[in-house]
C-alpha cells in the first residue's frame, strides 16, 4: 500500500447516533484491531453506547476518517482507516476513544482526528481512555496539554496452572446463577450500592444491563449470585468469556465481583472471586484476566495473592494544570 495522507483526507462529524453502515465500518474496524492486538481498542461501554446512540443519560459525538479509495487498502478491503467517539455526560463532561486500522497506524490517523476534534468540539471537559499504554498515544495527549489521571491495570492468571486458595462460602450464604426476568432490578441495586465510588461500574443502568444480556457472550450460568437464606442478594462475580480472536486464544474474564454494605467484611468478596475463576476454569479456558484501578491497593494485593500479574496498562489522559500544549 502507498503511503497514506490522512491529513488531507476528509473527516464525517457525526452527532448523535450513527447510521447502520457507519456502525457496521466501525465494529469491523474494531475486530481487525482486536484480531492484531489480542484486547479491544474500545471500552466496552463506548460499543454499547455506539450501537445505542444519544439517551438522557449521554449524547455521542463520532469522527470517521475514511481513506480515499485510491489510498484504500485492497488486501482488507478495509477503508475506515479510524474513528473517534466522545460519550458526553449531561454535566459537559465527557471521555474520547480513539481506534485506529491496524492497516492505518503510525501515519498520523489519530492526529487527523484529534484535530477535527479540536475544530468541531474543542476539548472542555474532555478526558481520554488509551487502550493499552503506547508511546503514541502519550505522545499525541501531551501535544494538547494532557496527562496521565489514572491508571487501570489489566492483570492475568494462567488458569491451567493456577492454584487456588481454600475460599468457601461465609456459612448461611447460598451461591446460584442470574435468571434473566428475575434478578434484574436486585442485582441493579447491589451493583451499585456495592460500586458507589466507581466511575464507571457504579453507574451502569438497567439499559445497560439489557444490552450486556443480549451479547453472544452473555451466560447467566456464569453470573454467579451470593444470597441468604432469605434470598437476599449479597455479592456476585459476573464472568466473561472472550472469544478466540486470530492467533490469540479464547480466555476468561473477572468481569465483575461486587459486595453489598451489609455483607463487607464477611469474606464473601475473596470467597466469590475463587468460585468465579473455577467455573473459568471448569470451562478448560487457558488464562483469566480482570481490569483492576492501579491505586486500588486491596484489590491489587487480593488478585496478587491469588497468582495474577500485571499485564497491561489503559491510561485515562485529563488535562493538566499549568501544562502548556507542545507546539
């Protein structure tokens, strides 16, 4: 392929929900990245807020950089070189995402839509998500007078290997799978009285859940619910399976462990992580990973204790006081 020019390449400016074509561009660009890194350059909350468009919680805001056809890559067939979404809040806040053709990297993608941005939004009250730590991508955050904010960590067990602590059930408290039509509402409570704090887990609405529920990777015998006897929910451990991407194989997911107020300091939070990490690997997958606040010190220590290493790094970039843009 020649030598792309991005920088004279048009950029579509989407408001609101995007059309059919521009959202079937956009997950097959998402899957040919996903297919050559081994993780997704999206949240998976940005995907859903994609498909779903604008709702009273959020407005959506895409960029679209198409190549030209003569510039168009005819090994993919594959022309949306790369697209950027802001998912802004009611309060004028919002987070950008930025992915980019594996075709299309290192030849200024991200920065022609960095720039189409700053010309059709500007960036008030903007922070961004780089999916894995890259050197370009800070980089191109320091260029505009941003810096790293926070620092979420992916860590991973290899599940064929690993050994698990002895981490039974506090006595009285009963472990069952999520029925879809019956636990909705009660798990939509505990998550966030259990998440109160979180940015992004706490805050997850009944649409939310209901678009989780309809994802091919969605199994309710893996949504693992910790009741009592009176059928009270205290703790889940929801887990994902991911599923076989290229040369990168299918693996495991600690997608959520949750516990409510009323049941803190009972060990039902270690107790719940062991039980979902055994169904994983009851399922013969070869590794388990989970997303963990790199200042989360307790949690940090638990999945340590329990065989898990750092594996990669997503970086939220925010702008910094006194930092001038690079010029």
């Amino acid at each position: 392929m020649s030598p792309a020019h991005p920088e004279k390449w048009p950029v579509l400016v989407v408001k609101g929900g995007v059309d059919d074509q521009l959202l079937k561009d956009c997950r097959a660009l998402l899957a040919a990245a996903e297919e050559s890194d081994g993780t997704p350059s999206l949240s998976e909350q940005t995907v859903v807020t994609l498909r779903a468009g604008d709702s009273a919680e959020h407005s959506l805001l895409t960029l679209a950089l198409y190549s030209p056809d003569e510039d168009s890559d005819p090994a993919s067939g594959q022309d949306l070189a790369g697209f950027a979404v802001v998912v802004e809040e009611a309060d004028g806040s919002g987070v950008l995402e930025i992915a980019v053709h594996p075709s299309y990297r290192n030849q200024g993608v991200a920065d022609r839509l960095v720039g189409a941005l700053k010309s059709s939004r500007g960036f008030s009250g903007l922070k961004a998500w780089s999916h894995g730590n890259h050197e370009a991508a800070a980089d191109l955050a320091a260029r505009y007078g941003y810096g790293p904010v926070r620092e979420l960590w992916k860590m991973r067990l290899t599940a064929a290997t690993a050994e698990l602590p002895d981490a039974g059930l506090p006595e009285g408290v009963l472990l069952r799978a999520f029925v879809p039509g019956q636990d909705e509402d009660a798990w939509l409570a505990a998550n966030r009285a259990a998440f109160v704090h979180h940015p992004e887990q706490g805050a997850m609405s009944r649409a939310d859940l209901d678009a989780r529920m309809q994802e091919d990777w969605f199994d309710p015998a893996g949504f693992l619910l910790a009741v009592d006897g009176d059928g009270r929910l205290l703790g889940f451990h929801w887990t994902k399976v991911h599923p076989r991407h290229g040369a990168h194989p299918a693996i495991g997911e600690v997608y959520a462990v949750g516990v409510t107020p009323a049941a803190q300091g009972m060990g039902l939070g270690k107790a719940l992580t062991v039980a979902g990490i055994r169904y994983l690997q009851d399922l013969g997958l070869h590794a388990v990973m989970l997303y963990t606040d790199a200042d989360n010190a307790p949690a940090v220590s638990l999945y340590r204790n329990l065989g898990f290493t750092r594996w990669d790094t997503d970086v939220m970039y925010g702008p910094l006081a006194g930092v001038s843009p690079i010029d």
